[in-house]
C-alpha cells in the first residue's frame, strides 16, 4: 500500500458521501418499475441523507445522496412524489416485500 493510498483511506466514523454512481443508480432503478415513490431518509450519526425508493410492490432501494433538497428534486424532476420519511415513515409494502423476500428464500 503507497502512500497516496493511506491518505485516501476515510477515518473511523468517517461516513462516505454520495457520487454520480448513485444518482445514476436511482434513475435505471426507476426507470425499470412502476409505481415509484422517494423518501427521504435525514441524516444520522453514521449515515449521510439518504433517499429510499420503493416500487408498487414493496421492492426498495436506498442510496446516498448530497442533500435532502437535492433528493426531492431528484424526484419532482422524475415526476415522483417523495415524501419525509421522518414524518410518514415507509411504507407497509415495503415491509411486507422484505418478509416475502425471507420467506422465499427460506424455502
């Protein structure tokens, strides 16, 4: 490891920030189901702003993003409605997609 590499590295409890791969990610996501609805996520101690996407049948993603402004227009700009999670909290299809996703894969 040179020393360039060593600089690079983050320090314990640095959190990583968002990049272009994210915002790329978000887009083909949606771009591929139906139904789509952002939430975004505040920070925390440990993790930066973050926008939850769910589909029509409870099938999510969540990536990091550079601010919850940035996150709302991601999705008006996308014609998606978006809400606080903070306030709403996610949705209960969401829930139920992970518990049908343990299921399957129980069996």
């Amino acid at each position: 490891m040179g020393l360039l590499d060593r600089l690079r590295r983050r320090r314990p409890g640095q959190v990583r920030r968002s990049d272009p791969a994210d915002a790329a990610h978000l887009r083909e996501w949606t771009a591929q189901r139906r139904g789509v609805e952002g939430f975004v996520e505040p920070p925390t101690m440990t993790q930066p702003v973050t926008l939850l996407l769910v589909a029509h049948d409870g099938e999510w993603t969540r990536r990091r993003v550079p601010s919850v402004k940035w996150a709302h227009d991601f999705c008006n700009g996308l014609g998606l409605p978006s809400y606080d999670a903070a306030v709403v909290g996610v949705p209960h299809r969401m829930r139920e997609y992970n518990q049908r996703q343990r299921g399957a894969s129980g069996r």
